[in-house]
C-alpha cells in the first residue's frame, strides 16, 4: 500500500520530466470513451450485464431457498431431536456451501463472467492497443497516456488527446 501514495509523485514527475524535455513525444488518449464508441464493444458489454443479470438471478432464488430453510429450522428447532436438529443443521451447511460455491463460480476470480469478458471483451482491446501502437510508430510517440482510469493527470490539453485517432485508425469514425 506504502508504493501507492508514490504513484501520484511519480506521474507529477514524469510530466515535468516530460515537459523539460523538449524531443520527448507524447499523447493522452481516453481508452474508456474509445470502448463507448466501438459497436462491438457496447454488444459484449450488454451481453456481459445479462450474463451477469441472470447469474445474479439465480444466486437470489437459491439464497432465498436457503433463508426459508433457515427460517424453517429457527421455526422447528424446539421440537426436533438433536439427531434431526443435526441433519437439518449439516444440510443448511451444505446448501449455504453451494451457494458460496456458486458466487465464487460465477463471480469470483477467473469465474464464468470473468471468462465471459475475457472472450468477448479481450479482443476488441487488443484491436484498440493496435491501433494505438500504429499511432505511436505513425506519429513517433515516445508515451501514449491513458486517461480513462487510474492515471491521475492534473490538466490534459485537448489537442493531446488522441482517442478520435483511435477509433479512426479503427473504422468507427471517419
């Protein structure tokens, strides 16, 4: 966490060292707008919400299954033997079990949906990182910021801004 705090020093740093340099080539693109203007981008997305609507459907019906079963037994438990109060008890464990599994399947990391954006998403980000690199070797870049996410830049003049390039050099835009 301590190598965070230096992130933001170390971006400030790198632009006045860009700065300073006046042979140093550069320019900022926004990835995010990019992905928003391609088609097939917003089709994977879409997809990707459903997928992850239907899966989130179904970790809903079966957690409410398992609060009624919870329900049942706090209900029943005065009149059960220990021996059913143990059976009742092991099988809220193994359903509760399955659902987490199920989360974790569909959810979790390298899950169903994480594989599913892979798929779908992967490779129109490849065709923008080609895009992008065409740009670089075409215009003699040294650096191609991405400004969409987790970069902190202060100020960014438009006239850097490459993204309308990108979804050229893609077909999006003429």
């Amino acid at each position: 966490m301590k190598c965070n705090k230096w992130i933001p020093f170390l971006t400030i740093a790198l632009f006045f060292g860009l700065q300073s340099n006046a042979q140093t080539k550069y320019a900022v693109i926004n990835t995010k707008y990019i992905l928003e203007k391609i088609p097939e981008y917003k089709e994977a997305d879409k997809k990707l919400k459903e997928l992850g609507d239907q899966w989130q459907m179904e970790i809903d019906n079966k957690q409410m299954v398992l609060d009624k079963m919870y329900k049942n037994y706090e209900a029943e438990q005065f009149m059960l033997s220990e021996e059913l109060k143990k059976k009742r008890e092991d099988e809220l464990f193994i359903k509760e079990k399955e659902l987490r599994d199920l989360q974790k399947k569909r959810f979790g990391y390298e899950g169903d949906l994480f594989k599913e954006r892979q798929k779908l998403v992967k490779p129109i980000q490849d065709k923008v990182y080609n895009a992008v690199q065409k740009i670089a070797a075409a215009r003699a870049y040294d650096f191609i910021l991405d400004k969409s996410e987790g970069i902190t830049i202060i100020f960014a003049d438009p006239k850097l801004d490459k993204s309308d390039d990108v979804l050229r050099q893609l077909g999006v835009i003429n």
